[in-house]
C-alpha cells in the first residue's frame, strides 16, 4: 500500500456523504393505490408531451400544478396540501415517504412568493405581469422541489466541482466575479442539469439569500436590478464557450459521486491502495458506460413520443386540410414520408452511438485520483478566453457570409428534393418542420451518449457533418422551444382536461377512504 492520504477539500466532501439523514417520524402522507396508479399512467403521457431531462420533470410538475391552482383561486394551504397528495399520486415520491409536516413549510413559501408577486407589479411597472408570473412560478416550484426533494450531496458534489474547476477558467476582459458566476452557471448546467428556471433559481439566492419574512421587503424593492444582473449572466456572450469546456470534465466528477456513494468512508483506505482505486473506478466506469444504451433508448423513445403527440396532430391536421380542400384529397406518400421520417432518422442515429473505450476509464481514473491526493485534477487544458475585438473583422464578415450560405444551401437543398418528389408546398414546410425538430432531438441523444466521454477529440468527418446538420439543429431548438410556448394542446390539457380530472381523483380517493371506514365498523 502507498502512505497516501485525501487531500482537505476532498475530506470535507466525503463528510458530507458520510453523514446519515437523521430519521423522520412523522406522520406520512398515504394515497390510495388504485388512484395512484390511474395518476401515474396519466403523468408518464403527459411528461412525454414536454420533452425535458429527467432532473427537471419533478419541478415541472411542481410548476404546472401551481399554475392551474392559482389559476382557481387558490393560496397557501389550499395549493399547498393537494399539491403534495397529486406529487404522491402520481409517484414522484413513494407512498407514505413524504411527511405532513413539509405541508406547513410549502404553504409558508407559497404565500411568501405571492406576496412578492404582488409587491413587485405595485412597485415595478417596468416588468409586465406576464413576466413577473412567469418568474415567480419558476421561482417558487424550485424552492418547493429543494423542500421536498433536497438533494445534499448532489450540491455538496456541485459546489466542489465548481470550486475545482474555476481555476482553470478566464476570460480577459471581466473581473474575478464575472467569471466566477460563469463558472457557477456552467458547473449548474453541465452537472445538475438546471434549465433556466432553476439557474434564476440559483442566482436568485445568489443575488438576494433566501427569502424570509424579514427579507421580503428588500427582495421586493430591489427586485428590477436582481432580475437585470441574472438576465445579464444568463445571456453572457462567452456562456456556450465555457460550458463546452466544463461539460467535457464532468464525468470526472460523476465517477466520483459514484465512487463516494459505494465507498463512503471505505475511500480513506482505499485511496492508499491505487490498485485497488483503480479497479473500482474502472467497475463504476464500465457500469455508467453500460447504461448508456438504454438511457440513449429512453432518450429516443421520449423523443418519438413528444413528436408525435405535440407536434404530429396539430401539422397534419393543417396539412390534410389543406390537402382536401385544395386538392381534393389527402395526399398519403407524402404524410407517410412526413411521418415515418422521424422515428426512422432516431433510430438510424442510435445505431452509431457508441460506449467510451478503456483509454477513457483511464483518464478518468487519474483525474479522480490527483483530486482526491492532490485537491486538483490536473486537467490538461486551460479555457482562456480573450477580450473582444471592438470592431468585427474582415474574417468575421465572411465566416457570417459563409453561416448564411450553409443554412440556404441545406435548406434549399432539402425543399428541391422535396420538388422532385412532388411535394406540395405545405407538406415541404411539415417536413422541413420535422426534419428540423428531429435534428435538434437528435443532437441532444448524441449529447447524452458523450456525457461520459473526457476530452474526446473530433474525427476528422465532423466538420462535414456539423457544415450539413448544424443548420437544422439550431432551427429545430428555436421550434421546439417557441412552439412549447404556445402549445394550444398542452394548455387544454393543462388548465381544461386536467382540472377536474384530478378533482375525479380527489372524490374517489375520498370515496374509497369512506368505504374503508365503513368496513372497519363491522369488524
């Protein structure tokens, strides 16, 4: 065995995952069990209709039952109690896990965001209503999802691999706190996963603490240059820069976690025997590699699904429509291509997605390994960004010249193809339309696959591929972001179908607790 022992920042953390949950006895929440399972079937199809990584489900389901709650009328304990039993019904915590306690808290949060609603549309004119809702909605379902679903390791594993990795990060022209921040939000991206709401989240307690009774006035009257600064951060102009290179050490930091989670205080002897380290990394390694296909295959399926529920009904609708009252008919060759293009275009993606090799494993082991004697990694590259030029240069003018041209040379390509193939103009625009979200969907199933991957350099195709797909990639994101937006089907759904549906749930579970009652008097 080698005389090693942890380095300090790495001691701090395997205390954090050394320390037990001390016990909850309070009463739990309990749901009926025909209910839940009638609530859970519902929940898996809707979530497949809002395509998102499975970290982000829960807070917004969160959100989505706050809206339709405050939408009726409701405040404080009337959203916050059915709020937790419709989480319960639909699984996103096992029955009898949750305490009745953590009601008090959620309804406390509830009523505090609402007050700050409401403080802040009297005092800031500037931010239109629309605005403000959106943002405490955001705000609130992620303070409720940290009350219900706190999450200590995986922050405590956050804020070390922020504190590990800013080092190595610097941008020229912007202060020690601008890069800083950068960091953050990009070790929040990479690693947890956060979306924009749970990024304001997190900069919201950055810039004000939490929000306490004591605090609510500051917050509300400082709230228009929190939400300038946050807005400001989000939209850095190096932001994508600095989370490809943070994105790229973050399996190091995964394996890790594993690693904390099996060993626990085991690592503190196991550390001084590097063979042994080694073969344990190498078996998380191998473990995380081997889920990659059915994460890719869930990722695919998700994928298919929210096409063809959000998307499908609502552009064959239109074209069909269009079809018969200008043609006569329906056009079927091309509503199949329009159809059977995207399932076949993920499938024929999944094909060449491929497991890290041992050569992986093995940059990973040593990263993890200097971190744990050495507190520091090691990594071989420093992301140093310059300051921009004042003016755009010549070089600049035509590489914009030549990003114009890609688009129309892909798309114009695309839409004579379509010609040759007799298709009319609305189906070329369906297709187009599919094609694009397809490409972004599966850009996103190839992003999840290299998740485990450590600075993997580009083969020499890439170029080529990213000349032809990059074009299709960036209008599918802007589609599926703006067309979730205004998704006339998911507000139906919402605010129409969803409404008394659960109240449905509500009067049977009642109901069946009545007879449960009625059958313990005749015993």
């Amino acid at each position: 065995m080698d005389d090693k022992s942890l380095s300090d920042p790495a001691e701090v953390l395997i205390s954090t995952f050394e320390k037990e949950e001390p016990k909850d006895r309070d009463k739990k929440i309990s749901v009926n069990p025909v209910v839940s399972k009638v609530a859970t079937m519902y929940e898996k199809l809707r979530t497949a209709m809002d395509y998102r990584d499975e970290e982000l489900i829960l807070r917004t389901a969160i959100e989505r039952i706050l809206k339709r709650r405050i939408l009726f009328g409701g405040v404080g304990k009337p959203i916050a109690e059915p709020l937790v039993r419709e989480l319960v019904w639909a699984r996103y915590f096992p029955d009898e896990s949750v305490s009745e306690s953590i009601v008090s808290k959620i309804q406390k949060t509830i009523e505090l965001y609402l007050t700050l609603r409401s403080n802040i549309l009297k005092q800031h004119h500037k931010l239109t209503e629309k605005t403000v809702n959106q943002w405490i909605n955001q705000l609130m379902s992620a303070e409720i999802e940290h009350l219900l679903a706190p999450r200590k390791k995986k922050e405590a594993m956050a804020s070390f691999m922020f504190n590990i990795i800013k080092p190595y990060i610097n941008i020229e022209d912007q202060d020690e706190q601008a890069k800083d921040v950068q960091a953050f939000i990009a070790v929040r991206k990479a690693y947890a996963h956060d979306d924009l709401p749970f990024l304001r989240y997190r900069l919201f307690n950055q810039f004000f603490g939490e929000l306490t009774e004591e605090s609510l006035s500051y917050v509300s009257e400082n709230f228009l240059k929190g939400y300038d600064e946050i807005n400001s951060q989000l939209k850095h102009p190096r932001k994508d820069k600095i989370l490809n290179y943070v994105k790229d050490k973050t399996v190091v930091f995964f394996i890790l976690e594993d690693l904390l989670n099996v060993e626990q205080g085991g690592i503190r002897q196991l550390v001084r025997d590097e063979a042994g380290l080694k073969r344990v990394i190498f078996s998380i390694c191998h473990a995380r590699y081997g889920g990659i296909a059915s994460k890719v295959r869930r990722a695919i399926i998700r994928s298919v699904i929210f096409i063809l529920l959000t998307k499908a009904f609502f552009a064959f609708a239109v074209e069909g429509t269009y079809e018969t009252i200008f043609f006569g008919r329906i056009i079927w060759t091309s509503t199949a291509i329009n159809i059977g293009i995207p399932p076949l275009l993920m499938a024929f993606i999944g094909l060449f997605i491929k497991a890290p090799d041992r050569t992986n494993s093995e940059r990973i082991f040593n990263y993890v390994h200097a971190i744990l004697i050495n507190g520091n990694p090691n990594f071989q590259k420093h992301l140093t960004i310059k300051a921009a030029p004042d003016k755009a240069t010549l070089l600049n003018t035509i590489f914009t010249i030549l990003w114009v041209t890609t688009f129309l040379v892909a798309f114009g390509l695309i839409f004579y193809i379509l010609n040759l193939l007799r298709f009319n103009i609305l189906s070329m625009g369906v297709f187009v339309f599919f094609l694009a979200i397809v490409s972004f969907l599966s850009y996103r199933v190839n992003q999840t696959a290299k998740i485990y991957s450590i600075e993997d350099g580009k083969s020499l195709t890439a170029p080529i591929l990213d000349f032809i797909f990059i074009p299709f990639v960036r209008v599918g994101r802007k589609l599926t972001e703006g067309i979730s937006q205004i998704n006339i089907f998911m507000y139906f759904l919402d605010f129409v179908f969803e409404a008394p549906f659960k109240g449905l749930f509500g009067f049977f579970e009642q109901w069946f607790l009545f007879l449960q009652n009625k059958r313990e008097e005749l015993e």
